[in-house]
C-alpha cells in the first residue's frame, strides 16, 4: 500500500512534465535542422557541420558528471537542486537564439565557429537543468509505480514538445521562404520563449530539503571519479544506461535524417513536419498504454517489447532505399508507438536504481552522480546520430550549399540518407535488445530493499 508521502500530488506530476516542454524542445529542434541549417543555409561542408555539432555535445558530456556533483553539493548546502536549474532555464533561450542569429555573409568558416559557440553555451545551459531535473524522480517519491506514472506523464509532455517543436519549428522557418537564415532566427526566438517557460516551472517542483546527507565540496576530478564508482558499482546502472545510449544513437540518426528524406527522398522540404506528426500522434497515445504495460508485467519486460517494436518498424524502412514514397508514413507511427515506451520505461527504471543504489548498496544520495553520468550517456547517443550522419553524407558524396544556390544530389547520397534513417538505426537497435537482456532489476527487488 502507498503510504501518503509517497503519492504525488497531480501538481508534482503537471509541474514535473512541464519541464520536458524544454528538455524535448532542445533535444529535437537542433537535432532536426541544425546539420541541416549550417549544410543548406550556411555553406559548412557535412564533416564540419558534423564536428560543430559533435564538438559541442562532447563539451555537453565532459561537463555533466561535475554538474551532477555540483547539484548534489548544492542540495547539501541549500536543501535544494533549484538553484542550477533556474540558471540553465535563463541561460538557455539567450544561448539558443545566438546559435541561430549568424549574420549575413560572414562565411562558412566564421559562421561554423559562432554556431559552435553559440551552441557549446547552450548545451551547458541545458545541462545545468538538466542534470539535476533527472534526480528528481528518485526523490520525490520511493514508491515503484509513483515513478512510472510520473515519467509516463514526462512522456506524454515530451511527445508533445517533439511535435511542437520538431513540426512547428520548420512551419515556422518555411514562412520566410525568401530569407531563410530569418527564417531560423524567428524560429530560434519563439521556440526559446517556450524553452525558457517549461524549464522555469520545472524548476518549482524541486525539494527544499534533502533526503538524505551529501558530502559537500569535492574537486572536479572526484566528480569524475564517482561518476566511474557508479558505473562500476551498480551492474543495473551500465546496462540500462548502454541501452539507452544506443537507442538515443539510433533515435538521434533518424532525427538528424528526417529534414533530408523530406527533401531529397520525398522531394518536398516541407514534408518533414507530416514525417513528425506520424511520429508523435501514436506517442501521444501510447505513453499511458506503455504504463499500463509495465504495471502488468513489469517495466523491464515492456522496454524490450517497445524496443523490438521500434526494431521492426525501422526494418521495414528499408524498403525506402529501392520504394521511396510517402507509405514511410507508416512505419514511421509504429516507431512512434513504440518510442513513446523506449521513453517511459528506461526513465522510470532509472530512479528504482538510483534507489537500489541507495538501499541495498549502502551509499549516500548520489542521485545527481547518477543523473550526470546518465546525462552524459544520452548527450553522447543523441550527439553521436548527427556525427555518423555527416559520415554518411561525405562517404556518400552530399553536395553542400548556401540558402540561395540549388543543387542536384547524387544517387549515392540519396541512398544513403535512406539507409541512415532505416537500416543503420534497425542495427542499433537490435544491438541495444542484446545490452537489455542483461538488466536483472524487477520489481521485487526495488520494493524489498525500499521497506
């Protein structure tokens, strides 16, 4: 029975997924046209577009398990995470607007470097949110299915900024046809209005006072250290987050090709946003039927249900590379579908082993050690799908341009934007089921050790 202290209030939950209204709008619109935006916008070849972006992510990992530290010391110190996380939901709307304001005619040389920066500023103000918003599941509740049915309602406010964004953002850089780096900014602009809500009132939801005491005051290199100590100590913990990294490797492969398939697959810049709403509009109803799943027969079991889903829908796009046509639409809601509970059941399992930690392992709070390294993790999957993507384009030959130039692509660079968005993302996927069948965590486990 779930004592009161564990159940959350419908404000906890509405607040809490409030938050991925910022957390998927970062995650998806520079994952969608960045690459995108410096290749057909600003004349960077696909290798440097690559690296910029790269760059910036790998900056975003170095930094998340010293901001996961960071936030323990601050709960600690204050008897709250809040302090980081109202500074990355100030930080971040300025740093994103930068990122898509490079003046007219500086060249692709200077317009690379100022993305990066631009970018690398935002990713640290995205981390100093986000690191410390992923603790919070393991302290607002200890209750098993608490966790589930908040991150399911995480989700659904995911999906939902997936959909916003990922289709919005386009429309909204498509209305000045005649001036697209305009386009972007005005696009950069309203999209950071609503980053910088979502983040702002996350940030309410975060304890005031801590759940158990945390050693203040570690160096940056012990930072790292217990980053490498959970790793080590906690076998649940590596294999859900090498899971997860490779699915956000496969997700973050799609979601870099999807502006590319629109135009050069299907012919049409603007089909990017059907090629979302065919994603998101499952999601949407699907995330509490993935709950109920895991209510049933346990959330490790459904992950590897939405896993394989996912692993067939995105085989079935491979068809594309010999069928283009707009049947992809299909699949594509499947894989929708099944993301919806690749979302839900790994960030709800991530809490029962912060908590496994806590109990059975004997350690102080280490939720944000724990959220840092994840961090990190997901960070490098995503990061990691626009890297191989700019491979593939430049094994490929992909020509690049300006916003004003027209080019004809090569067949190889067609094929392979295709393959990019079907096969190589099936591959990992089938990859990430033979990581997951060595997650050992049930139910039992977490409830026997929380009593």
């Amino acid at each position: 029975m779930r004592s009161a202290s564990n159940t959350l209030t419908r404000g906890q939950i509405t607040r809490y997924a409030i938050g991925s209204l910022g957390t998927g709008g970062f995650a998806t619109l520079p994952g969608l046209v960045l690459v995108y935006y410096l290749t057909d916008s600003l004349g960077v070849t696909a290798l440097a577009a690559g690296a910029i972006v790269t760059g910036a992510k790998v900056w975003d990992v170095l930094i998340d398990p010293v901001i996961g530290g960071l936030s323990d010391t601050a709960l600690a110190r204050s008897g709250s995470r809040r302090g980081l996380m109202l500074i990355g939901s100030i930080g971040l709307p300025i740093a994103f607007v930068l990122t898509f304001a490079v003046p007219a005619g500086i060249g692709p040389v200077a317009s690379g470097v100022w993305v990066l920066i631009a970018f690398m500023l935002a990713a640290a103000c995205f981390s100093l949110f986000q690191v410390p918003y992923i603790a919070l599941p393991a302290e607002l509740t200890d209750d098993y299915r608490e966790r589930t049915r908040l991150l399911t309602w995480r989700v659904v406010m995911l999906t939902v900024a997936i959909l916003l964004f990922g289709a919005g953002g386009p429309e909204i850089r498509g209305m000045f046809d005649g001036d697209p780096l305009l386009g972007y900014l005005v696009m950069a602009a309203v999209a950071a209005v609503l980053l910088g809500v979502g983040l702002f009132v996350a940030s309410t939801v975060a304890p005031t006072r801590p759940m158990l005491p945390v050693r203040p005051g570690a160096s940056i290199a012990m930072h790292y250290r217990n980053g490498l100590d959970a790793l080590r100590e906690s076998q649940p913990f590596r294999v859900l987050l090498g899971t997860f990294m490779l699915q956000g490797l496969a997700t973050g492969l799609m979601l870099a090709a999807a502006q590319f398939v629109a135009r050069w697959v299907l012919g049409d810049e603007d089909a990017v946003t059907p090629l979302f709403v065919a994603l998101i509009a499952p999601a949407l109803l699907m995330a509490p039927v993935w709950k109920l799943v895991a209510d049933r027969i346990g959330k490790e079991r459904g992950f590897r249900i939405a896993s394989a889903v996912f692993l067939a829908a995105t085989a079935v796009l491979g068809l594309m590379v010999w069928m283009p046509g707009w049947w992809i639409l299909a699949p594509v809601a499947l894989a929708g579908a099944a993301y919806a509970g690749m979302q839900t059941l790994p960030m709800a399992m991530l809490p029962d082993v912060i908590a496994h930690d806590r109990t059975a392992g004997g350690h102080d709070n280490r939720s944000g050690v724990f959220s840092g390294v994840w961090t990190a993790g997901e960070t490098t999957g995503m990061a990691l799908g626009a890297t191989v993507l700019s491979l593939v384009l430049a094994m490929t030959g992909y020509i690049e341009t300006t916003a004003t130039v027209e080019v004809v692509q090569p067949d190889a660079a067609v094929t392979g934007i295709a393959i990019a968005f079907s096969l190589l993302p099936a591959a990992l996927m089938l990859l990430s089921l033979v990581a997951l069948a060595r997650y050992r965590l049930r139910e039992r486990d977490i409830v026997g050790t929380s009593a």
